[in-house]
C-alpha cells in the first residue's frame, strides 16, 4: 500500500489590530475558499484517514470548513509543532504517523509547507510542480504520493506530485 500526503495551507486570515499571530481568524475571502477546498477534497475521493492541525486558530478555522463538506468524519489531532514549523518538525510529524493511516493530510502555514513539499516532492505533474515552485498561495493544496509501506520511510524527493490545487483554480474548475 502507497501512502499519500496532503498538505493544506491555511486560507486567508485577517490581522485585527492587537491580535497575536497565533489567534489570526481567517478572513472573509477565507471563511468562502475553505469550504470550496473540503468540497474539492470530497468530490476528487481525497478525504484523509487522519489529520493534524496546526493550533493556530486560522488552521483550526480552515479545518473546520473543509471538514463541514466532507461525507464523513475524520480523526484529527493538533498540535502545536506545525505552527511556525521548518521542514525537520514537519517530517518529524509526518514519520510518526501510524502505518495504518493511507492518506494523512496537514493543515498549517508557509514557510515551512512549501519547504517541505519542495524537499519531498521528486517528480509528478509538470504544471502542478510549475505552479508549486512559483508560489504556494493561501489555501494551496499539494497532493503527494510515496511508494512506500511505513511513513518513517520517506526520504528528500522520494515524492510524487499528483496535483497542486488553488483557491483560485477553482473557481473554474470543471473536473
């Protein structure tokens, strides 16, 4: 059985005057591109087995609406190692995930999820590593697939990009 990654960044937040970082709600573009991603999620058959949350509240918000539109619960876990997280504490997240779970998905922040979808993925869609290497926006979506057995077996581009989706892209999307 191969394993597959989702990392979902946090769509927009706002930055209310005298909020701190970690409790920056979404905004309102936010609050509609969340949903549109769990239906996306739904519709393509990506609903993971498991995810983790970054507590920060922007991450906690965004997972609440995407999950709204799945058809069924997932188990989810948060935990403050995603916030502000570089690519070791994300990896680390990653290999500590149990062997049963197929498809984990990540909800968190940039730098560092761009960081480490960079050092994960080796190969895949051309587009979608196009537009992954220009910029992975606000409600950015990698999808990323290892032929692997146990999570602590991935290794730096041993990935394979199977889509990167935007907010923006679906806004037309038609598949």
């Amino acid at each position: 059985m191969s394993r597959r990654l989702i990392l979902l960044r946090h769509t927009k937040s706002d930055w209310p005057d005298g909020i701190a970082d970690h409790e920056r709600p979404l905004g309102r573009r936010g609050l509609g591109d969340a949903p549109r991603l769990g239906a996306y999620i739904e519709s393509h058959g990506l609903i993971p087995d498991f995810a983790v949350v970054s507590t920060a509240r922007r991450t906690r918000e965004t997972w609440d609406l995407v999950e709204q539109e799945l058809s069924r619960s997932v188990p989810v876990r948060f935990d403050r190692r995603i916030y502000e997280a570089r690519p070791g504490a994300l990896l680390y997240v990653i290999r500590e995930t149990e062997p049963s779970v197929g498809t984990l998905l990540l909800v968190g922040h940039n730098p560092g999820f761009e960081d480490v979808a960079r050092f994960l993925i080796g190969k895949g869609n051309t587009a979608a590593r196009e537009l992954l290497a220009d910029k992975y926006p606000t409600g950015g979506l990698a999808v990323i697939d290892f032929d692997i057995q146990d999570w602590r077996d991935i290794e730096t581009r041993s990935g394979s990009l199977d889509r990167f989706i935007t907010p923006r892209s679906l806004l037309g999307d038609d598949d």
